[in-house]
C-alpha cells in the first residue's frame, strides 16, 4: 500500500473537517431534516424552522447547494418562487441523521440528568 504524502493527509484532514462543520451545523441538520419529508419553498422552510433568521438560512442553503446536498429549483416565475429538496447526495445523509435524532430521544433524559448534575457541582 502506497503512504499518503503528509501534505497530502493534513490538506484531505482540513477538507473534512470543513465539510463535517458544514453538514452538522444546527441550521444544516435542521434543515436537512425538513427537507427529508420533499421539496419546500423558502418560507415554508422558515417556518418549519423555528428561530432561523432570513440570513442564517441563505447561508446555509448556500452552503448546502454549494456542496451537492440540496438542489434549488424555480417553480414559477411570476412572482419568482424557488424550491429547495435534497439531492441524491444528500440523501446518502438521511440514515446518520436519522440514527443521530433517535439517540437524541432516547438519551435527552440521561443527558438532561449530566447537565443538572454538573450544575451541582
């Protein structure tokens, strides 16, 4: 087996690290996780997201496009309406996250119990 260069490893460890802070920011799971059920607008996905900012959502639909998980699609033209849905890459992404909010239920209660615990203390 052939050694990776070290410039080569720390540039590939730099490129996923970028990657994993732009899939699993709060707004890019959340966002993911509205967009499993099918393609939303712009503002039916706000609403969806409770606390998002019209900028903070830009940002992360941006990203997100940038990177081949989601797709933007005009749906009509007057007035100009934009869908957003996951991509087939993106779908790949749809069974960690899923596993992620099945640990979240069930160990949110555990988790509440360390928090109070470290507050005590």
């Amino acid at each position: 087996m052939q050694s990776i260069p070290p410039d080569s490893a720390n540039e590939n460890l730099v490129e996923d690290r970028l990657l994993l802070d732009e899939i699993a920011s709060k707004w890019s799971i959340l966002v993911l996780g509205a967009l499993c059920d099918g393609p939303l607008r712009f503002n039916a996905l706000r609403r969806q997201l409770d606390g998002v900012t019209q900028k903070a959502l830009t940002q992360c639909l941006r990203r997100l496009e940038a990177n081949g998980i989601i797709e933007r699609r005009i749906v009509s033209l007057s007035p100009i309406a934009v869908a957003y849905e996951i991509s087939a890459l993106g779908r790949t992404l749809e069974a960690p996250l899923r596993a992620l909010h099945a640990w979240t239920v069930q160990y949110r209660a555990e988790v509440m119990r360390a928090r109070e615990r470290y507050k005590a203390s």
